[in-house]
C-alpha cells in the first residue's frame, strides 16, 4: 500500500516531469548510515569492527563506532603511518600485511594513490610507484579472539574473494555484517565482479541486505562500483519480512 506522502510525491512528479525535474526519493540513494540504524535496532552495534584495506583511514566507519575495538589490516608500506595515527585515538590493532586464501607472500603493485594499489594488472594506463613483495595471510589464521557483534569491511582492489575464502569458517560463525566494495565492470584484469562475489557470499550463508554506496566510471558513466553490505540468512535485520506496517 503506498503512503499519502507516496502518493503525493508521485503526483508532484507527474506534474513536474515536463519541466525535467522531480522529487527524488531520500530511501532511493544509497547510506551507510542507513545501515548502521538497521544494525542498531537489531541489537547488532559491533564491539569489534575489521576494517580490511585501510589506505589512510575510513573516517566514517570510526566515527559510527568510535567505542569499537579495531583490527586494521593494510600492506603498504604508505597506510602504516595512517594505521598508527588511528590506534592512537581508537582501541585498534593494527596489521601490516596483506589478506588472501593463502599464507606466504604476494608482489603488489603499488599506485600513487595508494589506496589503489593492487596485485592485478590495470585495463588501461595507469601509474605504478613501485612494485613490492608483502606478506600475506589468511583472516581465519592471524585474527585472534574477538567479541560479537562483528562487522568487517573489505576494500581490496579485485581480492575481495581471495579475502573471503581466506576467513573460512570464521566468516560464518564470528561475523554479524560483512560491508563490501565490488565491481560491476572490472577494470582490473582477472578482477572479480559482483556476480562471483554474491556466489561466494551465498555459498557461505549470507544475503545481500543493503548497498550503501555507487562508483560510477568517468569513461561513460556506467555503473562500476559498489558498496555492498551482506549479513547472515538469519540475522535479526532480517527478521521482520513485512512490506510496511
């Protein structure tokens, strides 16, 4: 059933339409603080928050869960300082290694900036600073204890999936809401795209709830990335299936 407000948007629309402009729809645009209010009212306020691909800092992560415990993972030689800068102002950990399904190391191809440095070959031109051997390790091998609620954040440059398969069993069982940046048009060579990412998700339990940002390219405009937040099939976010009151 559509509300009285619906209903006059709708028609201020129609009328409008001519004109070439309209009434957009707050609920249409993506947020991120739209899905911490869903995490709250669930009962699902992490306590410990992953945050994987720091570069220099999510500010907005930090600032919706300032009371949090952190574990900040980066290889970059160019994040460490970044990460430090953030331990000291919050209860963080922080890691400068990579995350993957393997344990050992990987060569990373380093970008002026850093926070698109990745270990995949670009489509196109692109400037590289440096190309660096980083350790790397697997999340369900080098992440210690930690407290429910969880959620983990992954910006990774195309190894979003290596990162998933590399939690393991502990992305079941210890994570209450994974928050993903995925691509819909790869623009890294052997990048995955978001069909290959809600399989994987899917395979280990999870649904997509929200998406809480849109990257779109400067080429054409196309759409091309994604913030995508998944939670578990049985998560309590999900457990009203009403379409309103």
């Amino acid at each position: 059933m559509t509300s009285l407000l619906g209903k006059l948007k709708r028609g201020a629309n129609y009328a409008l339409k001519w004109t070439g402009h309209q009434i957009d729809f707050e609920g249409h645009f993506p947020s991120f603080g739209r899905l911490v209010g869903h995490l709250d009212r669930a009962g699902l306020t992490p306590k410990t928050v992953v945050d994987i691909g720091v570069a220099s800092g999510t500010p907005w992560l930090y600032d919706a869960y300032p009371h949090a415990k952190y574990f900040l993972f980066d290889p970059t030689p160019q994040s460490m300082p970044h990460m430090q800068a953030i331990a000291q102002r919050l209860d963080a950990q922080v890691f400068n290694i990579a995350l993957g399904d393997t344990e050992g190391s990987v060569r990373l191809k380093i970008r002026p900036h850093h926070s698109d440095s990745t270990i995949f070959e670009e489509v196109g031109q692109t400037d590289v600073v440096e190309e660096r051997e980083v350790p790397v390790a697997r999340f369900d091998k080098v992440m210690p204890a930690f407290q429910r609620p969880a959620f983990a954040k992954i910006d990774v440059q195309g190894a979003e999936i290596m990162v998933i398969k590399g939690m393991g069993d502990r992305l079941r069982g210890e994570i209450d809401c994974l928050l993903v940046e995925t691509s819909t048009i790869a623009t890294i060579r052997g990048g995955p795209e978001f069909a290959e990412l809600f399989s994987s998700m899917h395979e280990a339990g999870f649904v997509l709830f929200d998406v809480t940002g849109l990257l779109r390219r400067p080429l054409d405009n196309a759409l091309a990335q994604m913030d995508v937040a998944f939670v578990p099939e049985n998560s309590p976010v999900r457990s009203d299936h009403r379409w309103a009151s």
